[in-house]
C-alpha cells in the first residue's frame, strides 16, 4: 500500500543481493500522515535476521564481486546511471516527503532536485578524485599512497530529508568501492525503496545496494553485526552515541551527524525588521524540524524587546495549513510523538521565560500535528529550551551584554553544529564565525551549500559529509613503499 502518485513495486518485499525477497516475519510498517492522521502507506518491516542477510549480500558482493575492484571510472558511470534513474522519478520523490513528513509540496521539488543534483556531483568525484598516487619518499625508491574502500557500510538516515540524507550516503559509498545496506527510518521508508529501484534499474551489481526497512532493534543489530565495516548515521545525538559506542566497541568506522542548538547573534548594525524576517520565517523552514536551525537568537540587551516584538508580527502573520496547499508556509510537524515533544518543551517554556506569541494548536486545524510558531523571550541560556533540540518552530530570543557575552552565549552549549551572524559587515562576521565552535557559520541566516563539507563540533557529530571531504570517510589510506616504481606511475 502507497499513495496513488508513487509508483513502488515491492513495498512487501526487502531488496537484498539484487532482488526483491520476502522477509523473514509477516509483519507490516505503517505510514501515517502528520496532515491528516491517516494511514497512507504499508512496507515490510525487516527483522534482525533480515539484517543479517543484508549484510551476508553486502559482504559477498564486498569481498568476491567486481565493485571493490572496479576501476573508479566505471563506477562513477554506473552511479550517474542511477541518478539518472532518480532523476526520473522527482514527481514520486517529492510526493513521498510531502506524505510522509508533511514537507511543504511547494518547497519538495526543491528539496528533491537539489539532492539529485548532490547525487550526481558526487558521482563526478570517481573522476576526479587521485584514488592512487605516487608521493615524494626519502627512504625508499617509490611511494604510493592507495585511497581504498572501507568496506561493507551501514547507512542510517532520519525522517526530516530522507531522500537527500540517504541518497547522499549511497553515492559516497558507491563511489568509493564500498557495499551498503539502507536503513531508512520507519516513518521514511518510501524514498530508500525508491533509490533501490533506482539501483536495479541502472544495473548496479548484485548485493552492492540493499534495502532493509525496520525499527529500533534490527537496527541496533545492524551495527553490532562484525560484518559491518562502517555506519554512517544522521540522526539525534541521544541514538548517535549509542551508536558510536557499539561502534567503539568493535572499533568499526563511523561517521555521526547529530543534533544542534545552532545560535544566530544579532549585531547593533543590523536593521530589527530585517532580523525578525530572516529569524522568523527561518524556523519555520521544514517545520523546524532541521538539524543545523538557528533555534538561538543572542540580541544585544537594549534591542531585545523590540525584535521580540518585530519577531512576533512575523510569525503571527505566517500561514499554518496542509502542507500541499500552495500558500501554506508552515505545514504540520512529522509525527504525533514530535509534537508531543514540541508541546512538552513549550510547557518548560512557559515556566522559564516569556512566552511571546505561539505555543498553541492552531485553531482552524481539527486533525493532524500542527503548532504554532512559537517565540520565547528573555530566556536563560542555561535553560533546558536553550539547551536542548526541541526541532520544531519554536524560537528562543537571549539577551546578550555586549559581542563577547554574545560569543560566550553561543558558545555555550553541548552542540556545534551551525551558527550565524546578522551583520552588514563581512570582517565582523568573519572575525565572530571564527571565534563560534561549530562546523558551519554563515553570514544573516542558515546558509547551507551541500557542495561543500557539512558536520558539527561537540555533541553535534563526528566526521564531515559533503564535497570531497565526505568520500574521505568511505575510505582507508594505505601507504605501499617499493624498491621500483611499477608500471603506469
């Protein structure tokens, strides 16, 4: 069962080693829409000893198939098909994430495009990228350096950009000669299902790609599996380290992509009314429900009222609906258990600071998981709502003393993720997102460029996933010293 507009041929059926299977137990994953509370689609849920299978293919193709080997070239022409093949289907793509997410329909083809797109240049590095390459030795005649695949790879993405996160993943992996297993989330799965068609479509050999959608605990078996040689997992920081200490525990590789509490700093130069529209209308962006949000806003003292104020007229003039109506702005949050977590933390909010506009269910909403866009004022920066991802449209507004209480104030925080500067002045915001300990910094808003590598400091993740930097992480350096320099150097 799927929506009519996304078109899935085994939605019963796992994809392992290259063909559409059954799966080990009868037993079903339900989709439920935040817009209007209903059941929209059903896939097979995959057991732990679906896992295994998977990474039994995986290993296989790994180990005694062409890919590891294959030259880099051909890879990449093998993945660009299949991004040909997801190029294809965009309509379907952007249909899913609208269904299952609620992501605004008018913001999907965006969203879609934009990771295809991200598919296709990371497909361009397996000509690009000196996989092999002789380097200057003192001690001996020749030295290579070999940039080699890691192995069988574990990808797990997350519910808010799941054809974007996991495509991401997939293309990296592939490129760099590894096998992988998706594990989508199971609010997400349709997009994963999607890509694998798309594998099989552009004639990726068997057991390369594998899909297995299930919960929590095949999941966790998943990572434990010794046939894992790295997990690649984007999701909150509470899963990740669980996550990195099982992989500790093996010492397998891993790349984390947690969470944020990402901070914006207002400075004396910057006009209130153009503050409050970037900063308002930024958290309603997807719901809220994005990684690298500026849920901080750190304001000097003497503004702070008025672009609580400015804040509030913008939110309260932002149009809450479905999120496949064409002038909704702000569509309804992913799933009942999200709201309920967003409710709880505007009750914390409620007790810590001043609530200034927001904190309700709309009231011409009757069904689905929608929330106002919420501002708190005067908030303590030690509170739990500016300390801890709420990842929904909820604002926290923090008076500062001066630009270095600002600094201190974002800075002070378990996570690292992205920050920003609301300045017309290019040194000061170099100077100040220098001085912010976080992966990403931009200049007046949530800028993001996934050509470019994309992590956090902190609590907010290991490693770096875009540009060439994210292929680093599919891959093993090795160092051959030699007595002769061999042919074709």
């Amino acid at each position: 069962m799927v929506p009519d507009n996304i078109h899935i041929a085994h939605p019963d059926k796992l994809f392992i080693g290259g063909a559409w299977v059954e799966s080990t137990a009868d037993r079903m994953i339900e989709i439920v829409s935040p817009n209007s509370e209903a059941v929209i689609a059903r896939v097979v849920d995959g057991t732990e000893a679906d896992m295994d299978r998977a990474v039994a293919a995986a290993r296989t193709a790994f180990d005694d198939g062409p890919w590891s080997t294959m030259a880099p070239a051909e890879r990449g022409a093998i993945v660009r098909r299949m991004g040909e093949e997801l190029g294809k289907r965009a309509p379907e793509l952007s249909a899913a994430w609208t269904a299952q997410v609620g992501g605004l329909a008018s913001f999907a083809p965006i969203m879609t495009g934009g990771a295809t797109a991200t598919f296709m240049a990371i497909a361009g590095y397996a000509d690009s990228f000196p996989f092999v390459e002789k380097r200057p030795a003192s001690q001996v005649h020749t030295a290579i350096v070999a940039q080699e695949p890691a192995g069988v790879v574990a990808a797990i993405a997350p519910w808010n950009a799941p054809y974007g996160i996991m495509s991401s993943k997939v293309a990296y992996a592939m490129v760099a000669g590894c096998t992988v297993i998706m594990k989508p989330s199971p609010e997400t799965p349709l997009e994963a299902y999607i890509i694998a068609e798309a594998a099989e479509a552009a004639g990726v050999p068997a057991g390369v790609v594998n899909l297995v959608a299930a919960g929590r605990d095949a999941s966790d078996h998943l990572v434990r599996n010794p046939g894992i040689d790295k997990v690649t997992f984007t999701g909150s920081t509470l899963a990740g380290k669980r996550i990195g200490e099982v992989c500790a525990g093996r010492v397998a590789r891993c790349t984390l992509e947690l969470g944020g509490k990402s901070a914006a700093i207002v400075r004396d130069d910057f006009p209130i009314e153009v503050a409050a529209a970037i900063l308002g209308n930024t958290i309603t962006i997807m719901s809220g429900q994005v990684c690298a949000m500026l849920s901080r806003a750190i304001v000097p003292r003497h503004r702070h009222d008025e672009l609580a104020d400015a804040i509030a007229k913008v939110m309260q003039g932002i149009r809450i609906g479905h999120s496949d109506a064409p002038d909704t702005q702000l569509g309804p949050v992913a799933m009942k258990r999200q709201l309920e977590r967003v409710e709880e933390y505007v009750a914390l909010g409620r007790a810590s600071a001043d609530l200034v506009t927001g904190g309700n269910r709309p009231a011409h909403m009757n069904s689905g998981y929608f929330i106002e866009p919420t501002l708190f004022a005067n908030v303590d920066n030690k509170s739990r709502i500016a300390q801890e991802e709420i990842f929904g449209p909820v604002l926290c507004l923090i008076p500062a003393d001066d630009e270095e209480d600002a600094i201190r104030i974002a800075n002070d925080s378990a996570f690292g993720l992205n920050g920003s500067v609301l300045t017309n002045d290019a040194d000061a915001a170099y100077r100040i997102g220098r001085r912010i300990r976080a992966g990403g910094f931009g200049q007046n808003g949530m800028k993001m460029e996934f050509g470019l590598p994309f992590g956090g400091f902190k609590q907010s993740g290991i490693g770096r996933e875009g540009g060439v930097e994210g292929l680093h992480a599919y891959l093993e350096t090795k160092t051959m010293l030699l007595d002769a320099t061999p042919s074709g150097f």
